[in-house]
C-alpha cells in the first residue's frame, strides 16, 4: 500500500512538491480551500479580459526549466516562452525615463549613456552577481535549511562579507545616477526587504535581472500553474478544490490526517504549502513550533493593494513591465518597513500583458495590473481602495502624457484583507518573510516540524523564501526531506 500524503493549498511550492512526491510512489492528494487552482497565482477573468492575479514577472527561466526537466520534460512542452524586448521601462520624476533592454550589452550602453563610465561598472557589478548566482544556485538555494554547515564552502567562505555589506552601500559608492541606483536595487526588491536591509551577496538578483532576462509564458503566470498541474496529474496527483482545511488530526505527537470541511481524511503525512502561521493554528498550542511573539517579531515583505482594469482603448508610452518611481523611495520604503502605513506618494509597478500577448485584451482594448507594496496589517477598506485608485489614473495619465479614466471599463481591487481571506496570509503580507541577514537559510521556519511527526512545510515562510522560483524549489526540498524520511 502506498504511503499517502496530504498537501494543503496548491501553490507553486504545493504543486511542486506534489509531483516529486507523486514521481517518488507515494499516493498524493491537494486540498485548494478556493475554486481554482494555484494559490496567489490564479486568474481573473472578465468580460474578455484576462489577468494574472499573483506573480506576472517570469525570471530566472532556468530553475522552471530545471523543474520540469526533472520529470523528463521542458518548459516547452507545456507552454510558448518569450523574452520581452524590452524587458521594462522605469518612469521617475518630471516624466524622464529609462527602457531596460533584453540583452546586456545594450543595457550598459544604456548606463554610460546616464552616467558616464558607469557602463564598464556595469559589466563588473554583474560579473560578480553572476558568481554569485551559480554559487547560489548550485551550492545553497536547494539546501534544507537544517544547519549553518550548508552554507560552508571555499566559495560562500570567500564572499562571507558580502553578507556583512548591502546592496544599496554597493550600488550607491558606485553609481552617482539615482536613475541608476534605483534601477540596480529594484530587483532585490523581489526578496522582500529594503536594499539597504538586503545583503549584497543577493545581488544575484541583477544578473536574473539583466543576464537571464525577463520573459513571459504565453496567456501569462497562469499557464505556468496548468502546465504544473497538467504534469501533477499524469504522476497520479489528486486534486480537490473548495476543501477548507479546518485541523491537522493527531495521534499523540503524529499526524494522522485532516479534517477537510468538517469530514476527517487520513493521511501519513502532512505537508503544508498554505501560510505557516496559519498551518500552526491549525495544531493544539503546544505542537506549535514558533509562538505569537515569534511572528510579531520577524520581517515579513509587504503586502500589496491591487487593482485588475479593464481599459476601452490602448494606452501610449508605457510597456509589458512598467515601474513607476516617480516618488521618492525612502519614504514609501519607511512607510512600509519602519513605521507601518499606508503610503502618501507611493511608488507603483503596471503590467500591460495586452502589448505583448492578444489574449489578455480583446481587441483595441488593454489589460493592466496596477500594484501598490504596503505594509502588513494595515487597516484595508473601501474608501482606502478607492483613494488609491483615483491617484494610480491621476499619476498614469500625467506621466505618460494621455487622458485614460473616461476608458476605464471596469476595475476590481485586491488588498490585506483579500490576502488574509483567500490564503489565510498572516497580517495579509503577499510575499513572505523577507530575505534579510537573520532571515536567511537555516534561520527561517523549519520544513520539518520539531513537535509533530510527519508533519512539513514548504513555500515563501520557509527556505529558501520568497518569489515564484524559489517556491519550485521549497516544493523539492520539502519532498525530498519525505522522501528520506520514508525511505523512498
């Protein structure tokens, strides 16, 4: 007889985890508490628009093809991949911008052409972040995060004061441009904390950034979710929506199953890619690893107020990727991470998919995902929403030079409180924990519990953290950590 497992939610790290798990011949069945399938990382659909719901950015394309390689398969036989040419364009202020273009070269003559001798930084700054991406690929993102030993190597030994040193101090004593710094620490931003917070070792981010770049899966994110599932089935995978997990069922210290909408379902093992916090209120009080004061103290990434709009006519000026710093960072950044608020000017980031992919608009019309980072466990109401809405059409239309609210079809919102009742998030963050020194590795949550047998975890709360890439391989370590475990 199989050994059976249960997986609660089916995100990235889930759905991952899900097929490595089915490959390895236990018997697995998900349990989604929504309709659809894929966690953050659903689809919105609307009068013949489509959107991406959670993540939109495809980076690091050789860790999805990694995945999928593992079973035999590529990225290619489940869905058309493009490189965006360009990959973004940057507004800042009195209208100024620069297009990050889809191949190096281009992008340092782009650099000189701000700052000069700022293109030969350029090449150096990435040559260091694409040792670093090797190392980080190669010898510490697929570690289980047990013990610190994981990180002892010749090359991590070499670089431990990249630990010690951030991104911004890099950046900003080499670059003069803020057009520039902006630019080079926007990809951190993706780890969930400030540059200045972030250590400069994660500067690998920029060689994802500007060495891999960035690409979209035809019909978008989405389609990634399909594929995955596609794959999860064809090992065996079971899936079942609309199955609200109420509790982890015990047997003295071991889990034993779920009860999934009130009905107990067996099970030899639990592992859990729904929100950590959440799973362990799921358990008695004292089979909790990490208490309230643990939560409270840790550096969670931000939360995020979305809006999902549908637009009667195309808009100028703007591309697939649009990042608007037209504001100042610092006090949005304070705002977020320092003294939780909700911003008064903040920075933002539009997604166009329309200008590249037909099947997210009909035709002469444009979809567009506007976002808003804000802190966690803010006050989230209607009125909030609709006071940042009419600012996020005020600053499009002035920066990009075009009148656009008359051709708002219609727009839908997703805020902290969505974040809290769709995935259980704690305090609604969207992204985890962020990717800060004590944050890091073997200093996150634990996949293994320490207090219930058979019980584990994978996703964005554990190692190695947040961002669609990490989560693929949180779902490998976590199956792999089963795997052992059981003998398999």
């Amino acid at each position: 007889m199989k050994t059976k497992v249960s997986i609660i939610g089916s995100g990235f790290s889930s759905l991952a985890a899900s097929c490595y798990l089915a490959k390895a011949g236990f018997e697995v069945v998900v349990f989604e508490k929504n309709k659809s399938l894929g966690g953050r990382a659903r689809r919105l659909s609307r009068d013949g628009f489509h959107f991406d719901m959670g993540p939109t950015w495809y980076w690091m394309p050789d860790v999805f093809e990694k995945f999928f390689n593992d079973f035999g398969m590529s990225t290619h036989d489940y869905y058309e991949l493009n490189r965006l040419s360009p990959a973004y364009k940057v507004y800042f202020k009195n209208k100024e911008s620069i297009t990050i273009a889809d191949h190096l070269e281009t992008i340092i003559a782009v650099f000189e052409q701000e700052e000069r001798g700022s293109g030969e930084k350029l090449r150096h700054f990435i040559a260091q972040a694409q040792k670093n991406y090797h190392i980080a690929i190669n010898e510490m993102v697929y570690k289980p995060g047990d013990s610190v030993l994981e990180l002892v190597s010749w090359e991590t030994m070499i670089r431990v004061h990249q630990f010690f040193k951030t991104i911004s101090q890099k950046v900003r004593s080499e670059f003069k441009s803020e057009k520039l710094q902006q630019i080079l620490e926007f990809p951190v931003l993706f780890l969930g904390a400030k540059p200045s917070d972030t250590p400069l070792f994660y500067n690998f981010m920029n060689y994802a950034d500007f060495g891999l770049g960035t690409w979209h899966p035809s019909k978008g994110m989405y389609t990634v979710v399909e594929a995955m599932v596609t794959l999860a089935q064809s090992l065996g995978v079971h899936f079942v929506c609309e199955a609200e997990v109420n509790r982890i069922v015990l047997e003295g210290k071991k889990a034993k199953g779920l009860e999934v909408n009130g009905e107990f379902i067996a099970s030899d093992v639990v592992l859990s890619g729904a929100d950590y916090h959440h799973t362990e209120q799921l358990l008695p009080q004292q089979f909790r690893m990490y208490d309230e004061k643990y939560w409270q103290s840790r550096v969670f990434a931000p939360s995020s107020l979305l809006f999902y709009v549908g637009f009667s006519q195309k808009i100028s000026n703007v591309e697939h990727h649009t990042l608007f710093f037209d504001e100042p960072f610092e006090p949005h950044a304070v705002e977020i991470y320092d003294t939780p608020a909700w911003p008064k000017k903040p920075l933002y980031y539009a997604s166009f998919p329309s200008k590249t992919d037909p099947f997210f608009a009909p035709e002469g019309k444009e979809a567009a995902t506007f976002l808003i980072p804000v802190a966690p466990g803010l006050e989230d109401s209607p009125e909030i929403r609709a006071h940042y809405f009419e600012m996020l059409m005020n600053r499009l239309e002035q920066t990009t030079g075009q009148e656009l609210k008359d051709s708002v079809l219609f727009y839908e919102s997703f805020g902290i409180q969505d974040f809290v009742q769709d995935y259980h998030s704690y305090k609604g963050n969207a992204y985890g924990l962020a990717n800060i020194l004590f944050q890091t590795a073997f200093l996150r949550p634990k996949i293994k519990s320490k207090k219930v047998q058979n019980l584990f975890f994978t996703g964005q709360l554990t190692v190695p953290g947040p961002g669609v890439p990490p989560s693929l391989i949180s779902g490998k370590i976590a199956s792999e950590k089963i795997r052992k475990e059981f003998g398999l």
